[in-house]
C-alpha cells in the first residue's frame, strides 16, 4: 500500500483522532500509544509503506508524506491551545517527529536500512554511476530532522569513505605518476567537498577531511616524496604546488615536504658537483648548472611553496652544503667563470643581464666556504687580463670588485684595487716616457708595471731580445730608476703582447696585424732573415731562449689550425723535436685584416695551476699558524682538544684537525707555544 493512501485512510477515520477535550494527558497518551490497538494497526500500516519507499518511483514525496503530511495536517490546530495552556509544551511538530522516529524509523532497524541506502547512493556516485540525487538529499534530510544523522548515518558514511579511499589510495600510485595522483587527489577532494555542500551536513566535513587526509595523503606518503626528485628535475612546479597545497593539509606534512626538498636538493647538487673530472667538460659547465639550478629553485620556491621563507632558507642550506663537499674546486671554478664573461668581446653580457649575472654569480660566491681559494685565482686571472689588454670593460671589472669588497670587506680586494691604480699609473708613465724621446724608436711601445705581489706566481724567464727592443728596455729602466730611487724592475715577458705587421703574397696590398705574444713575436721575426728555408725547432729554441713548454705551444699555435697556420711545420704534428722544420706560409691568406694568436697567454698551464694551489696551501697554513698563536696568547693555557676546536671554529676555509695539529707541532719547535710538561695534551703560550 502507498504511504499516501495509508495516511488518507489514518486521516479518514474519524475514530482515529479526536478533538474534543484534548488535555496534556491525552498528548501524553498519544505519545506513548502502546495499549491503543487502533494506533498499532496505523503503525503496522505505516511500517508496511515505508518498507515499501524504495521500490516507490518518487521517494522524496513518500517521505515527505511520512514525516510532514502526517504531522503538519493532523493537530495543527492544538499547537496553538497547548501552548497557550503550556508555552514549555513541545509543539505537534516536535512530538510528531519524534513519534515517527520511535514507531517508525527507530523500529525494526527501517533506521538502519536507510543509513545503508545513502551510503550505498554515494559511493556509487563516487564510482561514477547515476543516482537520484534528489531521492539521497530527501533522505539525509529526513535523517537530520529525526535526530539520527549523527548518531546512525555519519559513522557509517566516514566508515564506509575510509574503507573506500583506503583501498583506492594504493590502488592509483601503484598505477600512476606523481603528477597524475596529485591531479586526482585534488580531483577527489574537490568531489567530497561537493558531496557534503549538496547532501550531508556541514558537521560531517572535519571528520570527512580528516579521512580524506589520511587515506589519500598520509599513507601514500612514500609515494609522494618518492617522486618529488622527479618534479624537481622536469620542473612540474604546477604539480609541486599540488603536492605542497595537499601536504599542508595533514599534520607534519609541509615539514617532512621541506625535509624531502632539502633531500632532493643535495642529491641534484652533489651530482652537478661531484660528477665531474679535472679540467673535463662537465668541470667547465659546472658553474652554469649551478647558476641553471639556483634559478630554477627561485621559481620553485615562488610558484610552487608560495614563496615559503623556510624553504629558501633550506635551499640556501642545501648549496651551501653540497657545494662544500667538494673543496676548492668550485670556488676556483667561479672565479675562471667570472674570467670569461669579463673578457673582450663579452659586451653584450653588460648592462641590465650582466648585473643580473652577478647577483647570480655572487649567491654562488656566499655558499663556498674557501672565498680564499677564489681569490687566489681571481687575482691571477685579473692580472692576466689587465696586462694582456682583454678586460672587456673597466666599469664591469670595477663593478665586480665592489660587489666582492661587500661580501668580503676591503681587505679581501686591496690587492686587486691597486692593480688597477697600477695599470692606471703605467699608462701615464709611458705616456711620458714616449714624450721624453719622440721619434726615438720605431716600435710603439707601453709597459705595465705592477706590485710584485701581483706577479709572484708568474714565470719569471727572459727570453733573447732582438737589440732594439734591448734598447728600448735598457732606456726604460734608466727613466724609471731615475725617478724612483732604490725600486728594482723584473720583466715578466711571459704575458707581454705585441702587433706584428706581416705581409702575405696573397694578399699584398693588405698587410695583416698579428696580435700575438711576446714569445710568438720573437719566433716570428726569425722568418724575416730567411726565404724559402725553414728553421729547425732547435734553432728556434736556441735563437729566443724561450722555455720548452712555452715555445711548444707557441709553435703550435701557428700550426696546429688551419685558419691560423701562419707557419708550416714538417712533419704536422704536435709532437715536436728538434729537427722539425718550420716554414713560412706563402699561401696564408684570411678575412680579418687584425688576427688574434695570443688566447695561449691566457690559458692556465698546468704549471700556474700548481704554483697557485702552493700557495692557497702556504696562505692557509700562515693564517692557521696566526689563529692558534692569537688563541694562545689570548687563553695562556689550553688544552689539545678545546685549542683545535677553536681554530676550527674560527676558520672560515675547511682545514681539517690533523693538518692544524701538524701546524701545533710546528709552532712548538718554533718556540711560540710549549707542551706541559706533565699532561702532554695541554698547552703553554710562550711570551
């Protein structure tokens, strides 16, 4: 039988419902209608219909009927005259409610069936079926109103969601990637959110998160961190803004996400740093993969963790970290980086870019720890530059400097500031040398005179002059020691440049301007004493006095390619002896009329790498030997241990224990510091 047909026919029968002398008793009597057998047969009546709803095509009217028509059409009427007798009575409503939820939903567990019937509605709309949306809200209504929602349909609703979500959970990372599970979980969540808003109440969406959360997120931790590499490296910060968005969602998430990040970042760095080999291609890149890396983390952090404060501090950390593992080598790296951009025919990497770069460059600069590495090859390298004439701009040079003085205050570039005043100085001092003797010689001639601590790692031969270059040195040194009484001169010709004139017969009427070396000079100008015959190797060597290794590589910068084979060696080869013959092109020809030779002069040889890390050694052990005397004369007494853990503390280069122990023992044969005589590992500064 319909519900609507059986409440027509309890509202037909007049013996059902009487008005007349309706008291309290009566209600109570209504309320409690065990004994009143006509009700009994309306309730089974009733339990029957509701019983029959989900085989009913429109369940939200049934219900309606139930829970409404039954209520509001019977008695409306005595609301008024109850509560005008009793304003504490509960009105018809309020009894009506809970009488059905007594005789009908609360028995035979019709409750209970009903809680199964929503819950099942929604996981198959969660599955992607169709429902009856409106028959599901009609019933988590009914479920609100009767006072049963919290107590029978969540529990089995978040239940039911756990077990759902649990198992769907591990089911999408064991077939998708992390960028396809952060897509679905926020899909998913967005779906739940939707589903509370159109039938659920609002008190059931902190329970339904915290399911949510646990399900989707918490346990499926190891997957999510297990893939976080993989955004970092393809740079999927849309999918890492995800992850961060869902992790801040549970407890702990956003710090284990940090921890993760910190994680990814060492292994991504120490893979740039490390997986290199000495003067290898990836040595050379490894400056612009830190540089590519760095960036790529300032837009991780913006897009990605919403500009975190705490994940650019872990980054920072991380470079410092990484970088450090690998000591000196990067530091050393950056400052021959910095040498290439800062040569000639860099112009374009001035103005906006290049101010850009050096901000860069000097976030590098802050993460390594032995700056006096860098230094130590950066003033060599500026050395090289300014006295080979390849700075491509002072202003840039300049600009440099002042961003190294902020970092590292002014003692660390006074040194590199007076090369500058120096070169400014000799410009003017051969500007007046010149004018002292015009038209004296026919070879236009500067010098560059720098402090001799700017020269000490450079090699120190002198090779065979043609005379009138030995007069002009021999004029000059008079001139200058004129001026300034008890200096020294030492010529340093091993980064000396010149502009040789030369003129080829395939081009006659166009001489050529060979920039080249003050080596590569002196072995051009033997082939204007020959015509067709070449000169030996051994003559070669034996007319300049150019040092093996530097006359190898000066012959074989005119030989070895093709476009600048000035000079035809026989046989062709690198390999070069004493009987190779050398002889002068006739064929040369080239579109540039000025032809650059001496890029050599500004290569490292292996034999300036070594002087320049001799002396990073004997600078740090100098500075070591200062600490632990200042410590001594500052504490009088110390013991081993607290004397090596305050040298280390101070450092600001790695240093490792044994070495300073090793410089302890030195300064004790020195006389600076004595060893107690009863506790061995005691100290005594010596006055």
């Amino acid at each position: 039988m319909a519900v609507n047909q059986v409440l027509k026919e309890i509202l037909s029968s007049p013996k059902n419902f009487s008005f007349d002398k309706f008291d309290e008793q009566d209600v109570v009597v209504f309320t409690e209608p065990d004994n009143d057998r006509s009700f009994e047969e309306n309730h089974l009546k009733l339990r029957e219909a509701v019983l029959a709803v989900f085989n009913a095509e429109k369940v939200d009217e049934s219900l309606e009927a139930l829970y409404r028509l039954l209520v509001r059409n019977i008695f409306l009427q005595l609301d008024q005259q109850i509560l005008e007798d009793d304003p504490d009575f509960h009105t018809i409503w309020d009894l009506g409610l809970a009488l059905f939820r007594k005789l009908v939903a609360m028995h035979d567990n019709i409750h209970t069936i009903y809680a199964i019937k929503i819950v099942e509605m929604i996981s198959a709309e969660r599955s992607g079926n169709t429902i009856e949306k409106s028959i599901l809200k009609s019933l988590t209504s009914m479920f609100t109103e009767l006072n049963l929602y919290i107590a029978y349909l969540e529990p089995r609703f978040i239940g039911e969601t756990e077990r759902f979500y649990d198992l769907e959970g591990f089911e999408r990372t064991a077939e998708m990637n992390i960028s396809s599970y952060v897509q679905y979980v926020k899909r998913r969540i967005k779906e739940e959110e939707d589903l509370v808003t159109m039938y659920l109440n609002r008190s059931t969406r902190k329970s339904l998160t915290i399911v949510l959360n646990d399900a989707l997120i918490t346990k499926q931790m190891p997957f999510l961190f297990s893939s976080l590499q993989s955004l970092v490296t393809d740079e999927n910060w849309h999918d890492l803004n995800l992850l961060y968005s869902l992790l801040s969602r549970v407890s702990n998430g956003v710090e284990r996400l940090r921890e993760e990040f910190k994680k990814t970042i060492l292994a991504a760095g120490l893979e740039i740093v490390q997986n290199s080999g000495n003067l290898s291609e990836k040595d050379r890149e490894l400056i612009p993969r830190l540089l590519k890396f760095r960036d790529a983390l300032n837009v991780c952090v913006k897009e990605s963790f919403q500009c975190d404060a705490s994940c650019n501090r872990i980054v920072n950390d991380a470079f410092e970290e990484f970088i450090n593992r690998r000591p000196n080598k990067p530091a050393e790296l950056l400052a021959k980086y910095i040498d290439l951009n800062l040569r000639g025919n860099k112009r374009s990497q001035f103005g906006e870019d290049f101010d850009k770069e050096i901000d860069n460059l000097m976030i590098l600069f802050r993460y390594i720890n032995g700056k006096d590495v860098f230094k130590a090859y950066y003033e060599n390298l500026l050395c090289k530059r300014l006295i080979c004439g390849r700075s491509a701009s002072v202003d840039a040079e300049k600009a440099v400097l002042s961003r190294l003085k902020d970092e590292c205050g002014p003692e660390y570039t006074r040194a590199m500031d007076q090369m500058f005043r120096d070169v400014e100085a000799s410009e003017d001092l051969s500007e007046k040398f010149q004018r002292s003797r015009p038209d004296t010689y026919s070879i236009d001639f500067t010098i560059c005179i720098l402090a001799p601590s700017a020269c000490s790692q450079m090699p120190k031969e002198v090779p065979i002059y043609p005379n009138e270059m030995i007069s002009i040195k021999n004029d000059f040194d008079e001139y200058y020691l004129s001026q300034r009484k008890g200096k020294k001169l030492t010529y340093i010709p091993y980064f000396g440049s010149c502009i040789v004139k030369a003129h080829f017969p395939e081009t006659p009427k166009l001489p050529k301007e060979l920039q080249v070396s003050e080596y590569q000079a002196l072995i051009l100008l033997l082939f204007n004493d020959v015509e067709d015959e070449g000169i030996s190797y051994a003559r070669i060597a034996e007319a300049t006095g150019i040092p093996k290794h530097d006359l190898d590589r000066a012959l074989i910068s005119f030989t070895a390619t093709k476009s600048q084979r000035v000079l035809i060696s026989k046989p062709l080869t690198t390999d070069l002896k004493d009987d190779t013959m050398f002889y002068f092109n006739k064929r040369f020809t080239h579109s540039l009329t000025r032809i650059r030779f001496n890029q050599i002069q500004l290569k490292e040889t292996k034999k300036e790498h070594d002087a320049t890390e001799a002396s990073i050694v004997m600078d740090r052990a100098a500075h070591v030997d200062c600490m632990i005397v200042r410590i001594m004369k500052t504490r009088k007494t110390i013991e081993h241990v607290q004397l090596i853990g305050e040298v280390m503390r101070q450092l600001k280069f790695p240093y490792k224990p044994v070495d300073i122990k090793k410089r302890i023992e030195i300064l004790i044969g020195r006389d600076f510091i004595s060893r107690d005589s009863t506790f061995t590992n005691k100290y005594h500064y010596v006055a």
